[in-house]
C-alpha cells in the first residue's frame, strides 16, 4: 500500500481526518497513513505534539491501529 498521497487526493479529504487541520498536515484517511503520522511524529513542531497525538490515537481507534511508539502515547497523555 502507498503511504504517498497526491495533491488531488489530499485536496479532497475532510479535515477531520488531518492530524493538525488547521495546517491540513499528517492525513490520515486510512489505517497506512495513521502509521505513517506515527513515523513522522518527531518533524511535528513541538508545540503541536501533544494535538497530534491526540489525532493519531483517535484515528488509530477508528481505523484498528495500534500506536505502539511510547513518545506519541506520552504527548497524547497515555503513559
């Protein structure tokens, strides 16, 4: 599966589905792309970490993904 998105594709996803949508940055419109924000948590400007990770756990619920990565869990305030 392609974790690459086009700028058609991306221009037609909701923003509910974006990890910061006000940014419209780290889609996550399937199961691929919740792991590949998970990947790519660490360039996330650090002020918006903790909404990030927020995003990704709650579309990693909606899509069966397991977040396994303990910096994303601890921002998102699991621990």
């Amino acid at each position: 599966m392609n974790d690459r998105l086009s700028y058609e594709e991306k221009k037609e996803l909701p923003d509910s589905v974006f990890g910061l949508p006000e940014r419209r940055e780290y889609p996550m419109p399937d199961a691929a792309h919740v792991r590949a924000a998970e990947a790519y948590f660490r360039y996330c400007p650090e002020e918006l970490k903790p909404k990030l990770a927020r995003a990704i756990l709650r579309r990693a619920a909606e899509t069966g993904v397991d977040v396994k990565s303990p910096v994303v869990l601890e921002y998102a305030g699991v621990s």
